[in-house]
C-alpha cells in the first residue's frame, strides 16, 4: 500500500516538475493570455476614454460656434424685420400724403 502511494506521490511530483521545463502549462497560458488580454484592453479602454474627452471637446466647440451665429443671424434678421417694418411705414405714409395731395 506505502509503495503503490509513493508511486502515486512519485508521478505527481514528476508530473509536476514537468511543468518547470520552460513550457507553461495550459492554465498558464490561459492566464498569461488573458493577462495580456487586459492589459490591451485597458490600454484600448484609455484611448477611447481620451477619445471620448476629444470628442465632447470639439462637441461642446461646435454648439458653442452653432449658438454664436444663432445669435448673430437673429440679430441680423430681427434689424432686417425692423428695416422692412420701417420701409412698409414709410411707404404708407408717402401713399397717403399723395392721397392728401392728389384729394386737395
């Protein structure tokens, strides 16, 4: 019984330094794998939070620029509104001093 239990113990230690002989076993592997894998996803994880900080820069840039010619154009719509008011009076008026004139 001792003996059959040492040839067990015997091949799990050979079965174990066998994994030491440069050569990672698959669990490893697998974790080494996956530890590689992390990483380049932290890395992408980075770049595409930097590229988010980018992106809500330039947006914020864009409707700040869209918000200055809403203004701008309204001021330069409301002065033709006010332009044209100003030339309908004013043709109004001359029309009915014309009436005045042609009536006298």
């Amino acid at each position: 019984m001792n003996l059959i239990r040492g040839l067990v113990l015997t091949k799990e230690v050979y079965s174990t330094l066998k994994g030491f002989d440069g050569k990672l076993s698959k669990e490893e592997a697998n974790s080494k794998n996956l530890s590689e894998d992390l990483k380049a996803m932290s890395l992408e994880k980075a770049q595409l939070e930097s590229d988010k900080r980018f992106l809500q820069v330039r947006l914020d840039f864009l409707v700040a620029k869209e918000n200055d010619l809403k203004a701008k154009y309204e001021v330069k719509i409301n002065t033709t509104k006010e332009c044209l008011k100003d030339t309908r009076d004013q043709k109004r008026a001359t029309e009915a001093s014309q009436k005045r004139v042609e009536e006298a």
